[in-house]
C-alpha cells in the first residue's frame, strides 16, 4: 500500500470533520437565534399588555378628572353667579344713594343761594344804618370806635389792672407751689450727692532732676513724648509743676496717666516713653469702660449697647464750667427720673435721655455740627430708641419739645447746671452777662433804673410812675422777658420784677 494513501484518508478524516463540526454549529446557532427571537417576541407581548393596562388606568383617571373639573367649573359658575347677583344689587343701592345724594346737595346749594342773598340784603342794610348813626352822631365808625374804646380803657383800666394782678395771683401761687415742691423734692435728693469735678493736666515733680531727665538731652525725651501723645508739655509754666496743654481731653489724660509712670519709674528715653504711653492708652481704656459702666448703673439706665457705654465714659474727661460732664449726666438722669415719676412721664424715657443729652460732646472737636446733632447721629447708629432722641435732642431749645420727657431732660439740665456750686464762672463773664441783663431793661421807654440780682436770677426795674399806667407796666415786663429770652443764653429761668410806684409827699406847716 503506498504511503500517501493513510495520509490522503487522515486528510479527508479531517476535512470531513471540519465541515461537519462547523454544520453542526450553524444548526446550533440558527436555534439559538430561533429561541431569542421567541423571547424577544414574548417580552413584546408583555409590555404591549402593559401598555394597555396603563392607557386604561390613565382613561379612567382623565375621565375621573374631567368629571372633578366639570363640578368644579359648575361650583366656580354658581359662585361667580351669586357675586353678580350681590354686585348688581350693590349697584343698585348705590344707585339709589347717589340720586338721594344729588338731591340733597340741590337743596343745599339753593339754601346757600338764600343765605348769600339775605347776607347781601343784610350788609346793604347795615351800611345804610351806619351811615345813618355817622350822620346823626357826627363821627365816622372808625373814631367812634376809638373813642369808646378810649373812655372804656381810661374807665376801667385801674379795675382791670386789680383783676389782672388777682388773676396772675391765684394762678402763680398754685402753680408755683405746686412747681416748687416738685424740684424742691428733686434738688433735695440729688443736689449735694454729686459734687463738680475739676480736672487737672498739672503734674508735680518732685526734683529737678528728674524735670531734666524728662526734658532730655537738647530736650530728645519731651519732643518725643509730645509727638507720641499729641499734647503740648510746658514744663517752666510754673514752678514745681508741668502742665500738659490740649484740647483733646483724652489724650491729655493718657499723657499724664504716661508721665506719671515714667517719673515713678525713673527711667526716661524714648523706647521707655513710647512703652509708657502704650500702658497709658490701655489703662485709661479701661478707665473710660469703668466710668461708662458705672454711671449707666448709678442712673439706673439699661439696654446701651457696650460701645455706647464706652463712648459715654469718655465725658468722665470733660467738663463745663468747672462741673464733671458725665456726673453732671448722671445728675440730670436722677432729677429727670424723679420729676417723671411725679408728673406721670415715662421715667426710663427721662432718665436715659437726661444721662445721654451731652454723648455729643466726645468727639464735637473731631465732626462737624453742633454736640446735640453728632449725638443723634450716634444714638441712631447704636439703635437708640427714637423716645429718648427726641428727649434729648431739645435740652438747649435747638429742636421742639415734641414728648413731656424732652421738656422734663432741658429742666433737670437748667436744674443740675444752676444749682449752688455746680458750676464755676470767670469774674469777667459774670459782670458781663449782669451788665448785659441791666441793659436789655434800661434801654425801654420809660424804665428809670434796673438792678440785676441773686447772681442774675433776677432783676428788678424801676419804671417812671408818670410816663407809664399799671397796664403798660405789665407790657414792659412781658417786653423785656421776651428780650431776655432771644438776647442772652442762662441756664434755668430770670424773674423780671417791674416796680411803679407813686409817692405822694406833702407838709403841715
């Protein structure tokens, strides 16, 4: 047998199983196809089932929804119906009113018409009888009048003047009782409580050395402390003592607050001057922090907001004629609490708008306008509440008085600024403002001499008995109170007292 014939026969096994291992796979394939198609098929059925159940439920819902909304439109028709109805009946009412109405105001207006007629026929009337009287009496209307007027005034004048003088009696003794007793009350409880602080910028050296040791080498160490702190240092001004100039009372206090240290210690150049005035500037930080807290609890005020409070501390540095600006606050707020507890104010009002009138006065050197304008704008800025704005805002007349509590803050400020020995005033400005307060008087018709007295509290004119009766003494008096008021700025209140009198001097020979 020849030896290709087993390999023609192994070829052909192979061949064979080839084909048919690959027929085999395609049977396989085309009935695996044939079973995907039947699952795809089926799965279609399914969802086309399910697609039909859906659209069901959605008709019945749409139908459901339909229904809802037609009763819904039928309710919102009967509704709109029943308003119609209403509206239509309004009209018709309103209707009726108007044509009553129309008919009311034509009788009005011919009423009017009769009454302008008859005023006309009335005035033609009483022309022709005064012209009439004018010719029977021989005097027009005019001096008719003034010559009544005349025999009545010289007739009753002295009877007027006692009834006047009897009237103003009996009013001022009420009223005045009634006055003095209430601030006789609130000077009594507070008056001597809070004396005037005088604050100092002097400072004593207790050697010349250490004055040499501030001054410095070719005057270094002053020229550097007057640069940190920003006041003038006079140190020969007077013998013993340096005295710190500026007008910016807080950097006056943190300079001697400064120099004070330095002379205890003893050690005194330039880095030891700026450590000084650092320390300074927070001891004298929380000094104003202290005084603000401890005059809000003395005046019984709450609800200030912290930087507020601080902001008030720093009048504890100023002062007005002599008086400490922030007792002087915490003065007005215990007179103002007690006058509104008497007169049925509202006290809280009063007393926060008493301790906060001069908050103003803490930076009136550094902003524009006047201490009561800066301190609205810094009341408004912590939220003050508008009652105790407008309380303070009037105590020197610069706005109205629009509350009882902003009348009762300028009183108890007239009261706590002219009480005896709050203040403190320059010889020259006394006879000033008394020789001022003479010649408003003096320089009326008629007034003879004036005499200022009680420290300008009062004064007393005496007028010419011949040259003016009783009633225009009363005028002159009224008249040089207005001059007073609108010519001169004084605390409290001056009491003019006019004196006519008449002497009547005769002999028995």
């Amino acid at each position: 047998m020849p030896p290709f014939i087993p390999l023609l026969s192994i070829g052909g096994a192979i061949i064979f199983g080839l084909i048919l291992g690959y027929y085999l796979r395609y049977l396989h394939a085309l009935g695996k196809q044939a079973s995907l198609e039947i699952s795809l098929r089926e799965k279609e059925l399914k969802a086309e089932e399910k697609a039909i159940k859906i659209i069901e439920k959605a008709e019945a819902k749409a139908d459901e929804l339909e229904k809802e909304a037609k009763q819904n439109y039928k309710n919102k028709e009967e509704e709109a119906k029943q308003k119609s109805d209403r509206l239509d009946k309004r009209e018709e009412l309103l209707d009726n009113r108007q044509i009553d109405l129309d008919s009311k105001t034509e009788n009005v207006r011919h009423k009017i018409d009769e009454v302008k007629e008859l005023k006309a026929a009335l005035d033609v009337r009483n022309a022709e009888i005064t012209t009439k009287l004018e010719e029977i009496a021989g005097l027009t209307k005019e001096e008719a009048y003034e010559k009544v007027v005349s025999e009545m005034e010289k007739q009753y004048s002295e009877d007027l003047s006692l009834r006047i003088q009897k009237l103003n009696l009996q009013s001022d003794e009420q009223y005045e009782e009634k006055a003095k007793n209430l601030l006789l009350t609130a000077i009594h409880r507070v008056g001597n409580n809070l004396p005037s602080n005088i604050m100092t910028s002097s400072i004593e050296i207790p050697s010349e050395d250490i004055k040499g040791k501030i001054i410095g080498k070719e005057g270094r160490n002053v020229r550097t402390f007057e640069r940190i702190t920003g006041v003038d240092v006079l140190v020969d001004e007077t013998p013993g003592y340096i005295v710190l100039s500026s007008f910016d009372p807080i950097r006056r206090e943190i300079a001697r607050v400064a120099l004070e240290n330095l002379i205890k210690d003893g050690r005194i150049q330039p880095a030891k001057i700026e450590e000084a005035v650092d320390e300074a500037r927070k001891e004298v930080a929380k000094m104003v922090q202290k005084m603000g807290e401890k005059a809000v609890f003395d005046a019984g005020v709450t609800g200030l907001a912290p930087e507020l409070i601080t902001i008030l501390g720093r009048l504890h540095f100023r002062t007005s004629y002599g008086q400490n600006v922030l007792w002087h606050s915490v003065e007005m707020a215990h007179i103002a609490g007690i006058i509104a507890e008497e007169v049925g104010a509202d006290v809280e009002v009063a007393k926060a708008g008493a301790l906060l009138h001069d908050i103003g006065k803490t930076v009136s050197h550094e902003v524009q306008g006047t201490h009561v304008e800066i301190g609205i704008r810094i009341l408004q800025k912590y939220g003050v509440d508008e009652a105790v704005i407008l309380a303070m805002r009037a105590h020197h007349e610069e706005y109205p008085y629009e509350t009882p509590e902003s009348i009762i803050v300028q009183v108890a400020d007239s009261i706590s600024g002219s009480r005896p020995g709050a203040r403190r005033d320059s010889i020259e400005n006394y006879i000033k403002r008394l020789t001022e307060l003479e010649a408003i008087a003096t320089d009326l018709t008629g007034v003879e001499k004036a005499f200022a007295i009680a420290a300008g509290r009062e004064i007393r004119v005496l007028v010419n008995p011949e040259a003016l009766n009783d009633l225009e003494t009363h005028e002159i008096a009224r008249t040089i109170a207005d001059n007073i008021e609108h010519k001169l700025r004084y605390p409290g209140e001056i009491k003019v007292h006019v004196i006519r009198e008449t002497r009547v001097i005769s002999y028995a020979r």
